[in-house]
C-alpha cells in the first residue's frame, strides 16, 4: 500500500449522462497517463460511471477536467466528493 502524503487527496465523482458504452473508462485510463494520478474507474449499474482519483492536489484537478473535458458531451451531471487520500491504489485501473 503507499503511503498517503498529506499533500495528496482523493476525489470521488460520479458522472450521470451517456457516459457507459462510449469509452469512458478506457478514455479515463488513457488519460491518466499523463497525470500522477492513482485510482479506478467503473461503471454502475444505475448507469453513472463511478471514478476514483488520488494524487496532489494540482495533479487530480487536471486529470479531472481533462476527462471532463474530453466527455462533455456525453455528461449531463457531475457529482465530486473529497476525501483523505487513502494509498490504496497502484496505477489507475478499469475495474468492473
């Protein structure tokens, strides 16, 4: 497990719209890449995407908003939440 460093935070997002069958996990995934971010993507069975994000601060913003970015058309709401970074996660992953 890593260690959480108190620099780091973890968001939840919930994202509502066409957002299963479209590529969003795999765009997710792409994306993060190139964000030292941490965490996993999956869909719902309500039909929302569910993703978890954990890095510095500055490092989930921008991964966020670029995900946001690159699926607004396909996003008719975003829930967020903020919590502690918990050190959970290696890599961003697809989970089902």
């Amino acid at each position: 497990m890593n260690s959480p460093d108190a620099t780091f935070e973890r968001v939840e997002v919930h994202y509502r719209g066409r957002v299963q069958g479209v590529g969003f996990r795999w765009n997710a995934q792409h994306i993060a890449r190139d964000h030292e971010v941490q965490g996993t993507v999956r869909n719902l069975p309500s039909g929302e995407v569910h993703l978890i994000a954990e890095g510095s601060r500055a490092a989930v913003r921008a991964f966020l908003d670029e995900v946001y970015e690159s699926m607004r058309l396909n996003i008719t709401g975003v829930d967020e939440r903020k919590l502690p970074a918990t050190g959970e996660f290696i890599g961003f992953k697809i989970v089902s």
